[in-house]
C-alpha cells in the first residue's frame, strides 16, 4: 500500500491557501515542512488542558504535561530504533544537537594533533561546529570526497580514518544532492579506529525509516520542523554510555541533582543536557508528528518519495534542467537539486513564486559542496507525503515559462 495523498492532504489546512491568486504547490520541505491539522490541533489541546511546567509540580496538571512531554520523547526514540527513551535529549533541531556533542563528548575527547573526518556534502551544521572545536583544541579537519555523482568516495576510507580520528560526521541524507550515504560502513570504520559517529538525520528523518542500531552510529541528530512537527524542537540520539560518562552541555535549573555554592553534581540522562525550561509543546508538537508518520508508515512515506523523485528527476532533464546527485533513485531521497542553462536559479524562484510554487534557491548551506560542483547556486525542488505529480508537471511547466522570459 503506497499513500492516499488526496486524503492525506486534506489534513494540511495550508493547502487551501492561494499564493498570488494561485493554488499553492509548495516543493521546499527539505527546508521545513508543512504541518497536518494533527499536530496543530494536538499542541492547541496540550496548552489549553495540559499545560504545566514539567517534571516539577506534584500537582495533577503538572503530572500530565510531564507524562505528554515524556511520551514524545518515548515516541522520538522508537521512531529512530532507540530501545531506551533516555538515549533521547530534546533539543531546538539538528543545529543544537551537533552543537551539544561539541561541546560535551567532543570538547572532552578530542586533543591537539586528532582528526576530525566530515565529508565534502555537509550542511553547514555539520562543519561549522566542528570547525570551531578543531580550532579550539588545535585539531584538524579532513574532507572525504563526493565523486562526479554525487556519492561519497568510501574507497578512501582507509586513508581518510586514521588512528588519529577521533569523530566522523557525515550526513544520512545530503540536502542538496538526495544521497542517502552508507553510513553503517562508515560507523564500523570509525569504530574500527576507535572513533565516535555523530550523524546529521535532518534529511532523512523525515522521509526514510531510521535505526540507530542497525546504523551502529554514536549520536544521531534530527529536527521536528522537517518532519512535519512544530519549529523549535528537535532530538538527539546517543548511546547511553556515551550520554552517562559525558560532561553537561548547559548548566541552569533541572540539570542539577545538588547544588552547594561553589559546585553541583548532575541530574540522570537525559535530563543533565536539558537546562532550564524545555520547549514543551514543541516536544509535545514532534511526538504527534512522529505518531502521524508512524500511522502513515515510514516504508510507504519512503515509497511515494521515490516515485516522486524518480518522476521529477525525468521530468526537469526532458525540460533540459541539469539535475544534481545520483540517479540510483534507490540510494536517493526526495530532493532535486537542478540548474537550467537560461535562467539564474534566484530568478527561477522568483518567476515560480508568481505561479504559486515554493521552491528553494541558493547554496543550501553547503557551500563547501557548491564549489565541488563548480556552481555558486542551484534551485531545489523537494517531495514530501502532500506533493503529486501533477505538481511536478506544474512546476516543469513553470520552468518553460521561465525559460521563454530569457530567450
Ligand atoms: N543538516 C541538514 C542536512 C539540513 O538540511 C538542515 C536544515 N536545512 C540542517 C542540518 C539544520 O537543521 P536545523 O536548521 O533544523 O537545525
């Protein structure tokens, strides 16, 4: 069974919205996503019979935000394969969870003279951080290859992971050229040099089953934004050794077990990385999101994207689009990223916008991976559980418009 998509769209009230007196064909959820009536309505109930701070009141109210906090995150970890829900932390996104392993397990293992092992196709969220630490600690940073294809060159491995690595960061899902990488073969190199995997999931949470033991990966982060839930929330998987024997990210209320004036001692995993007062209804928000996906089923949502993919990828190089990234659609998620010869991608997205089409124009926050392809810009179109084909047609046949303005 693949999705209903005309029923399922009608649990996303923004697709009766018009966009410059047009239906509204929105092709960027790999920037964020739109979000069904479910989840709306669910943190509308949270705030309006729940809501209480958390994991402090002995009153009743208190105790249900507590349990609706604490079952999103049991939801989090089961949508990832997690077995333990204190291996989830609640985080702002994929950012803030990069950024936690930075500054706790990283910043206390990783020593002048190691390495750090990224690949040529990250996100900016997935360089920067660790850009920051090797400069902090005097280590420094390695670039594993993406070939003409768009794949990573797993064949250096060997040469790239050194008995001096000490992380390996790569993404699941590239956001510019759909790449779904081989990360169980990069986890047991790293492992196999004694080395930590942390794992950029923002792509392919939402749109691929994920298990974080098949993957045998050490952190793996991921944003509710993309995935249909709410912005400001996001998870971060890691294993529960690593979680217990790691220093604290931010230090403030709920993350104490004693306070003494001149030094504390830690609350239990997770809640020793989550000071202060946590993003609540957004945690509340990504756990009806995550339920959502779940009554939709991964393997259909993973299934729709292919034929969607496979569909535009064919469609935009019969409009004469160069298309980025492998065209093994089984190694690709729901992401084209294209150029046409005739027309800047900015202008493209400006012209489309007219006929009610979102799509994403730019470096993508990869502009490491923008001079590997030798382009400054690419526009991009991305798939999600709401988008037909006949969008596709829409948008190939806004894109000949496009080209007519700049013959
Ligand atoms: N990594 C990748 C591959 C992404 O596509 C994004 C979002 N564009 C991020 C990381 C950052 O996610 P967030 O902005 O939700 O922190």
């Amino acid at each position: 069974m693949s999705l209903d998509v005309e029923s399922l769209r009608k649990d996303f009230p923004i697709f009766e919205t018009q966009v410059h007196g047009k239906p509204l064909i929105y092709l960027d959820s790999a920037s964020s996503s739109q979000k069904p009536r479910q989840v709306v309505d669910r943190m509308v109930r949270f705030y309006e019979t729940e809501y209480a701070n958390v994991h402090r009141g002995v009153y009743d109210l208190s105790e249900r935000a507590t349990a609706a906090y604490e079952g999103a995150r049991a939801a989090c970890a089961r949508f990832v394969g997690a077995r333990d829900p204190r291996s989830i932390i609640f985080t702002r996104g994929t950012t803030e969870g990069i950024n936690l392993v930075r500054f706790t397990w990283a910043r206390a293992n990783v020593k002048a003279g190691d390495e750090i092992l990224v690949t040529e196709m990250e996100h900016h969220s997935n360089l920067v951080p660790w850009q920051l630490l090797a400069q902090e600690v005097g280590a420094s940073l390695r670039h594993l290859p993406v070939d003409d294809e768009g794949l990573l060159r797993i064949d250096l491995l060997d040469e790239y992971i050194t008995e001096r690595t000490k992380v390996v960061a790569v993404s699941l899902m590239s956001n510019v050229l759909g790449t779904i990488n081989p990360v169980r073969a990069l986890a047991d190199a790293a492992h196999a040099a004694g080395a930590r995997i942390v794992v950029d999931a923002a792509q392919a949470a939402p749109h691929i089953p994920i298990d974080v033991n098949e993957l045998d990966v050490d952190f793996l982060a991921y944003s509710s934004h993309k995935m249909l839930g709410p912005t400001g929330a996001g998870a971060l998987y890691g294993r529960l050794d690593l979680l217990e024997e790691m220093p604290p990210f931010h230090g403030g209320g709920e993350m104490i077990r004693e306070v003494f004036p001149d030094h504390s001692t830690w609350a239990e995993v997770p809640h020793k990385f989550e000071a202060g007062t946590p993003n609540i209804a957004q945690a509340v928000g990504m756990g009806a999101a995550v339920e959502y996906l779940e009554g939709l089923g991964m393997g259909n949502v993973r299934a729709h994207e292919k034929e969607m993919v496979d569909y535009g990828i064919s469609k935009l190089e019969e409009a004469g689009a160069k298309v980025y990234g492998p065209k093994d659609i089984s190694i690709r998620g729901g992401v084209a990223s294209f150029n046409l010869d005739e027309v800047h991608p900015h202008d493209m997205a400006t012209i489309l916008d007219q006929e009610g089409l979102c799509i994403r124009a730019g470096h993508h926050c990869a502009q490491p991976l923008m001079r590997v392809l030798g382009v400054p810009a690419t526009a991009r179109a991305s798939f999600y559980v709401y988008n037909t084909p006949d969008e596709i047609d829409a948008l190939v046949g806004a894109l000949d418009k496009a080209k007519g303005w700049f013959a």
